[in-house]
C-alpha cells in the first residue's frame, strides 16, 4: 500500500506537445485549474517553491504541470548552451517527492527546424538563427521591458524567453504560472507579454529562494568553486545593505549603485551591472521615491550571477 | 413566430474582452466547436465567403465569432487609418442575413494605451507608437515571410496584423480560423505564427471573391471612381493571362513579371510589386516549376489594391 500511495504521487511524463494539450484539457474538463511551472531542468528548492506557489495559487482543486526544457532559443551562441547542468532522473525524483506534481512535459524539442541550415543532427543550435524558408520564425518581443539590465549583455534572451513561454502556454493551456523573482526581468516581460496578448493566465511572480549563507538559488551556482561561491555572497550582502541605506532615507540610486559596484569588484567579482529600476515598468530611477527594486548581475569566475532586491517607497 | 426565428439568428454582439472569452468557453462546454472570421468590418461577399467556409470547415456543431476591428497597429502613420470606410449596421445586418453567425466582436479598443504618449482621447493611433513605460510594448514578428511583398512598401503591417490576431486568437479561444486568400501574405505569415507559436488552431485559407467582371472583393474598392474601378480590372486580367502562359509552358518569371507590369502601367495604374514566390515560404521563384503565386499591388488612383493568384506545377 505504502508503494502504491508513493506510485500514485509519480508525476506523468509527457514528451508529446499534443499529448500535453490533450491532458491539460482533461484535467480542465474534471474542474480542476491547470497550474504551470516552466523550467530548464536541473531543479533546487527554488524551483520546488514554485510548485507549491501554484498550488497555493490556484482557489480550488489544481493539477500543476511543470515543463523540463533548455530553451535554446535565449542563448546567444557565445554563451552556455552546451554546458548547462542537467539531471532528468534527479529532477524527476525530486518532483515526485513533493508530491503535488501532476505532470512533467518535457519535449525533445519545441522548434521546426529548417533543412541544411540546422545542421546534421537536428539537434539544438543556440539562439536558432538558422537559414531557410521553412524554420522556425515567429518571435515575440517586448520591446521595452527587454532593454537595459540583462537585455543589454545577451541581446537575444528576452526574445527567446517570450516566445517559448508562449509557445509554452500555448500547449500546456494553464489557468495560473508561476516564475520566480530571481529572474526579475524575465518575470516582468512575461507579465507584460500576457497583459498585451491577451494570454487568459495569471502570473505569479514567486519570492527567491536562498541558500541558508544568503546566496540565491540557481542552477548555475553548481559550477562555482568553493572560493567563489563565498566571494559571490558579496552579491546579497551589497544588495541588504543598499535596501537598508534606502530605507534609512538615503534614496540618492547613484551613490547606492557605487556602493554595491564597489561590494562587489572587492569581492573579486565582475560587474555586468547594478541598476535601480521602477518594479513595473523597468524604466530606472534616479531617486528612490517609489516602489522600485535594485538588480545586479555579475561575474564571479565564468559564472554570471543575477540577484534583486525590491524596495517599497520608504515613508 | 416569424419574428421570434429572425431574433433567434441576430448574432449577440460582444464588446468586452472577458465577455468574449466566457461565451466562447460556453459553446465549447456545449459541445460545439468555435470557429473564428476576423473583420475590420465594411464587410462585402468576400467576407460572407468566409463565414460559410467556417461552417464547411466543422465537423460537428460549431459556433461562429466575426469580429469587427480596425486594428491600428497594422497602419503606418502615412496610411488610410482615418479614412478606412465603415458601416457597422450595415455590417450587423448582412451577418444576420446569413443566419450563420452566433457572435459579433466588436471591442472599442484591444491595446493598452500609455500616458500622455497615447493623447486626450486614448483613442486610436495608427501603429501604435507610443512611448512611456506602461503602453502596449509586445510584438510578434514572422520575420521571413513578413519581409518582401506587401512587406516592403508597408513595414509595419505584419507586424500589426501577427499581433493582434494572436490578441484575438487568445481573446475568442476558436479552434478554427478563416482568412482569406486575397491577402496571401497575410494568411502564410498567420498559418506560420500559429504553427511556431503552437496555436492549438486550424487556419482556413479562402478562396478570392470576385465581382462579375473579376475585380477582386476589397472594402477599399468603395474608393474607386468608376473610371478607376474599369482600369484596375487590368490586375485579374493580367493574372489570368499569366497563368495562361505559364500553364501553356513558359515558365520564364521574369518575362511574366514584365508581362503584367506592362498590361498594368498600359491601363494606367502604378505598380506596387509583381513578384512571382513560392505558396508556402514567400521565397521568389526564378522559374515556375513549382507551386506558386503571382502577387500583385498597384494603386489605381489613390487606393492601392492587392490581387493573386495561385498556379500549381506545371506538367
């Protein structure tokens, strides 16, 4: 009985996007909302708090579908397609011992590729510039939210990111999805994509998650060396103390940006950027007299670390 | 009773977005299919046409939606926005009169506008280029097949067009779409959004719809002078003409390009593009020794009118 109550907890695997749209339907059909977690695999608790985000999310009963794809579109060929961590049977283990996963959709591949263009294989090519009349070339854009911050130093991810969470949604046809505010942006693009397109889903945008010394959950977090992950703390600490400095009445952004600037490159990090932006729109703030929030991105070795921290309007 | 079985046939006219999407998920619930016409209204037999090719299009019982929208974002600010002519109760009228349409769409506007980029009125703004954080910023582009054709001389029409069907199409939720093959461009770059962005939708193309004397049906053509209207049937003509020579075994496009450049500017109108492509990539073809179309765009006075026509392998 005990084996058969843990089987029942299994989550369905789907591979097929009809199969997928066909089981959503069904579970739509008994009453039930469809909760969505879109991921890349290779999943830590921040993505388990996601799950139970849907779950809190939806009023009635839910099943909630969680996607495992690596999206090559939002890749930039110079960047790390090749080497992004994965572990289907991990991911699937951990899944299951939550047991509020109903299903796991994970695709081969989500794009028609074009012929000679796409190479040998067919297999994934980054940002999927390919060649040909008959490949994949349907992008959507959001084409204010996806400048500035992560959008200046990878030019296609945004693009990417729109498009397959589209596509996405399109299969999976949830009521609710849910994407964690560590990828802040990301979160306030696909909330604007759904506002301008008319998606019929709610988004939710879930708390970060961080490991107990304060560094934020990532998938990328696995190829940092010891040495690194403790400079990368450096990322939390600047980000604490710049809300604090805030919230004493400091609201002047460019001394609050030179202070975590200079956080973090005596940490030994790299910074791609610190910017203070309105939590919405995304469009920076010189003064922090409205509800904003502080995003940083940086290099520590060859890992690119991004973090937030919002800020409400101090009184 | 006569008159109650009249009523039972007036389509219910929609204007609110949630409204829309509830009583289409009703029909569905009912078992029927939900097939979808959109308009920008002003409607003649060419869009009836489609209205019953919806109906063909269902196997079982099924629900017809036309809506009734002239969409801004697909007009440059040089274009006929301002003047594209209306006649919403005529409209209302002739969809009665077909007895086949359940719904009429009709919202008074599908975008969110920004501040004090959008105007006093909030009202309608051809393309729709507003600035500030909060206006509609989300752009779906099919960046091959939105390129040449009508693409050259109106950059920022597939745009609006790709943007505001998948707006609709998330707004009705049909599982059947109808568009006509008058707009050839339009209907590849709709049949290609929806397969790389995983529209769980079946796109209808439609047969052209002539008048008697073979000028293809346009709500433009109400512009037309009578004199105007007698010079532009020198477009079909020509068509025809090509397909002739090109079924009779020239297959030369260049020579047949030339062909009807001549029969066009001969009778006084001016050429847009005659270009000679492949049906399903858009791409050009040099010779025609595979399915493909001639497209055609030349003003006749000040309204510029669209045609073409389809021509299968030659033997």
């Amino acid at each position: 009985m005990a084996a058969a109550a843990a089987a029942a907890r299994e989550p369905e695997v789907i591979r097929d996007k009809a199969a997928m749209r066909a089981w959503s339907r069904r579970r739509r059909a008994e009453g039930k909302a469809v909760a969505f977690v879109p991921t890349m695999g290779f999943l830590h608790d921040g993505h388990l708090s996601l799950i139970s985000a849907a779950v809190a999310a939806a009023a009635g009963p839910v099943a909630v579908v969680v996607s495992i794809y690596v999206n090559p579109s939002q890749f930039a060929p110079t960047e790390d397609l090749a080497t992004y961590p994965s572990d289907f049977a991990g991911d699937l283990r951990k899944l299951a011992a939550t047991g509020a996963v109903a299903a796991v959709f994970c695709p081969p591949d989500l794009y028609v590729r074009g012929g000679a263009g796409a190479g040998e294989s067919g297999g994934a090519v980054s940002c999927l510039e390919d060649a040909g009349g008959h490949a994949h070339e349907t992008w959507i854009r959001v084409e204010q939210q996806e400048k500035g911050l992560c959008g200046n130093s990878r030019p296609v991810f945004f693009r990417g990111v729109a498009t397959v969470v589209a596509k996405l949604f399109n299969i999976v046809e949830p009521d609710i999805a849910v994407f964690g505010k560590k990828d802040y942006q990301q979160w306030r693009v696909i909330c604007r994509m759904v506002r301008d397109l008319d998606f019929a889903i709610e988004i939710i945008g879930s708390e970060i998650v961080r490991e107990a010394d304060g560094l934020a959950m990532s998938s990328r977090n696995v190829h940092l060396s010891c040495e690194e992950r403790e400079k990368a703390l450096s990322i939390n600490r600047s980000l604490v103390n710049a809300r604090t400095t805030a919230l004493n009445g400091n609201n002047h952004g460019q001394q609050i940006k030179d202070q975590i600037v200079q956080t973090l490159e005596e940490a030994g990090g790299q910074v791609d950027y610190v910017e203070i932006v309105e939590q919405e729109s995304l469009t920076p703030v010189v003064r922090i007299d409205r509800p904003a929030v502080i995003c940083v991105a940086a290099w520590f070795g060859k890992v690119r670390l991004i973090d937030n921290i919002e800020i409400q309007a101090p009184s």
